[in-house]
C-alpha cells in the first residue's frame, strides 16, 4: 500500500497541473469566452458631419480609409485653426441631417429661421479654387486641409456663436484624397506600431478625417451605466457628451478596455462580411463632456460632471500629466474599406490583453 504522505504528494501534483491546464485553456479562450454566452453587437451608430454639431443615428454605415463615411467632413475654422465646443459650447445645439436625396447637407438650430444647404457631392480637386483652399489648418497636434465654403455658411455660424464678423469665423469641407495628409494622432499612431505583433503592417500612417485623434470611437452601454451609477446626479443617456460612433450591447463594463482587435459581423440575406477593427488606445477626456449637449452649456450644474466623477475611477498617467480615460479609440483594417456595418451585428472579440504604450494602466 501507499502511505498517506505519498498520496498526499501524488495528489497535490494532479491538482497543481489541473489547475495550470485550466489556466491555459482560460487564456486562449478568455476573448471568446462572453461571446458563447451573452452577445455582443452594436446598438447604436452615429456619424458627426460638421465637428463639434449634433450627430445623426443612422442604421448602417460604409467604411472608408477615413473611418465611417460622412463623419466629420466639415468644421468650423476660426483664424486658420478649428473649432470646438469648449470655446463655443452652443455649437453642440447645432442640427444636421441629410436631404432624403443626400445631395445635401442641412444645417439648422432651433429658434433661427434660416437652415444652411450644403452639397455633399464630392470635391474634385481640377474643379477647386485654389485662393479658397486652407492648407494649413492647426486641428490638434496636426493640420488639415480644406476647402472653404461659401459667405454665406461663414455668416450663419458667425451669428450662431455670436461672432461680430464673418471675416475670422469660416465654414470649411475636407480636400479630395489627392489634397488631403491628416493622419490620426502622433502619439496613437506610434502606440499601434508599438503594440503590433507584425511592424510591417504598421508602417504606413492611418489616415483621419476631421476627427479629433482617431478614426473611430465606441463605448459600451454597460460603461455609460456604471458611469451613471457612479454620478451624484443621474445624467441617463449622457453619452452624447462622449460623441461616440458605436455603442455596444452585451458586456460587462468597461470590459473593451481589455480588447486588442474585434470582429463585426454583418449579415445580409445572402452573405455575411467580417470587419476588423484594431484597437488603437483609450480615449482621454476634457471638459466638454460637462457640456450639455441639449443646452449648449459648459457645466450648467457648476458640479464638474461627468468629469468630477470619472477622475475617482478612470485617472491615468502619462507624458502630458494625469488624464481619464472614457470611450476606446479603435482604426479599420484597409481591405474593409467599402463594406458596411449595421445596428444588430454581432462582434467577436478576436484578442485580448491590450496595454497602452502611452497611458498607465487603469486601477482595478
């Protein structure tokens, strides 16, 4: 027979490697593991035409080397620099739409009787006045360039901001490709090239339309719940002071933090089409998200809100200072260009483990 001790010792061995056996089965499976029983898809889709106005939901969108198409592809310029809500809050009131052609742009405010009518048809750069092209616009840590639209969209936001003249304030649309050389933010970008497996498949730059950092956006419901929770005064549905492009159903909050890469599925009655979306960082935040976005106001509660908040369980570290991080900042994979995603499609996480080269880790 065996005596005890040897049991014991024989014992302790088969649950040692039982346990080490299912923790390498937990970690190769770990970014699919939710998927088998709760899944997660899109809920929501919004697009920005003009920078810093109201978005439009929409039930499904093509992608292009920009990101989402007709996202962000007009702003308002002040003194060749663009402009956000920070400085002029009550652009966040600011309507569009697309006429039901969509030859058209519609640009309106409750309250002002006048509602701009811009053309969405292309820029072609042969037809283009070259005095009437910005090449120089200061947006972020980069520049844009443009092309100015008219006097008469100038004056509209003159007035709307309160502006004296329209001689500073002006109306502009990106340039056609063959003008255009904005890419997403230095410091994503050499984040990507830093935490690719394959450098490359990083050496070219991803191009961004005027958004402020990156190509897309998305946050989870979940998260804007737990945020909720966490806020002395409920703000339900505040994410609109986040301007993301997705929102996503089916996780656990803050669970995207984790994400390394996802895949949408999108099913039509014929074929189904896969897009990747690589993560590229998390999204740092400023005070325009205490704006409401209804009454275009910077901080209507005087209580900092959600900014307040987010810094007790969101603050991070980098080369700049503290940050906190709200939202995820994700490119596209260039062979998707030209396919679409639509509300209901379903997302599988494809890796996990994502670790910023920029931002500290957040506590847990």
């Amino acid at each position: 027979m065996f005596d005890k001790k040897y049991l014991f010792n024989i014992s302790s061995i088969i649950l040692t490697s039982s346990f080490l056996l299912y923790k390498l089965y937990d970690y190769f499976n770990k970014e699919n593991k939710l998927n088998k029983f709760n899944e997660i898809s899109i809920d929501k889709i919004i697009i920005y035409p003009v920078k810093a106005c109201k978005g439009i939901e929409v039930k499904k969108c093509k992608l292009t080397e920009y990101g989402f198409e007709n996202d962000r592809r007009w702003m308002v310029i002040k003194d060749n620099r663009y402009v956000g809500q920070k400085p002029y809050p009550i652009l966040s009131t600011v309507k569009t739409e697309f006429s039901d052609d969509g030859l058209f742009l519609l640009i309106s405010k409750e309250g002002i009787k006048k509602q701009l009518k811009i053309p969405t048809k292309p820029l072609n750069s042969s037809e283009m006045n070259p005095e009437l092209i910005y090449s120089n616009i200061s947006t972020l840590d980069n520049i844009s360039q443009c092309y100015d639209q008219g006097d008469e969209a100038a004056q509209w936001f003159s007035n709307i901001m309160n502006e004296p003249s329209s001689g500073t304030i002006r109306f502009v649309q990106m340039c056609p490709p063959d003008l255009w050389k904005r890419n997403i933010r230095k410091h994503i970008g050499d984040n990507l090239k830093a935490i690719s497996t394959n450098h490359d498949n990083e050496k070219e730059d991803y191009k961004n339309s005027l958004s402020n950092s990156c190509q897309v956006m998305f946050l989870s419901n979940s998260s804007i719940d737990d945020l909720n929770k966490r806020v002395e005064k409920n703000r339900i549905g505040m994410y609109d002071r986040f301007r993301p492009n997705l929102i996503i159903n089916g996780t656990t909050p803050f669970q995207e933090d984790d994400w390394k890469s996802i895949e949408i599925e999108n099913k039509s009655t014929t074929t189904t089409t896969t897009i990747e979306l690589k993560i590229a960082d998390g999204n740092a935040r400023c005070p325009v998200v205490t704006i409401d976005q209804d009454m275009g106001v910077l901080d209507p509660y005087n209580d900092d809100e959600p900014l307040r908040t987010l810094k007790t369980f969101r603050k991070v570290d980098c080369v700049i200072g503290q940050k906190v991080l709200f939202g995820t900042y994700a490119v596209t994979n260039p062979k998707d260009i030209g396919k679409f995603i639509s509300v209901g499609d379903k997302i599988n996480i494809l890796q996990v483990g994502f670790s910023s080269n920029y931002y500290s880790k957040i506590s847990k």
